[in-house]
C-alpha cells in the first residue's frame, strides 16, 4: 500500500512513514524472543506490519495520508501478534 502518512517519533520529529522500519522492528523483537525460529522471522515480521498498516488504515478510514506517532504504531504492533 502507498501511504503518505507521516509518523511522529519519541523526540517530537516527524518523518515519512515507512512500512520497512515497522518490520525491522518487529525483527528485532521477534530474535530476542527467540519463539520463532530465524527461517520464519521475516515472514512473521512482514505479515504482522501488514496487518498493522491495515489497522492503521482502518483507523484513519481508508485515508493514506495522517499523522501517527511511534506508540500508536508500538501498540497495533502487540495487538497484531497477539492475536
């Protein structure tokens, strides 16, 4: 999906959103739980900030140009992996 939204980070900057810098993170997280095996990170990672970019979407109704900021992301992330 092309999003122009924008996501506002813990310091107050705001940059582009980037839907490789949420499945990075999710990466990170994934390793130090070690609760999936490596061969299956990346495609657990990409699944879930999909599904977390889709719950963004549903929130801003579809409209792909917003402001988010890095908790609200941090949070659909949980919700994403723990359903």
């Amino acid at each position: 999906m092309n999003l122009s939204a924008q996501v506002q980070k813990r310091n107050g900057t705001v940059v582009p959103y980037d839907l490789s810098r949420i499945t990075s993170a999710i990466m990170k997280a994934l390793a130090a739980t070690e609760e999936i095996p490596y061969d299956r990170m990346h495609l657990t990672a990409s699944r879930a900030a999909v599904l977390t970019e889709q719950a963004l979407l549903d929130k801003y109704q579809g409209t792909p140009e917003f402001t988010t900021s890095v908790e609200e992301i941090q949070d659909l992330v949980e919700q994403t992996l723990m359903a």
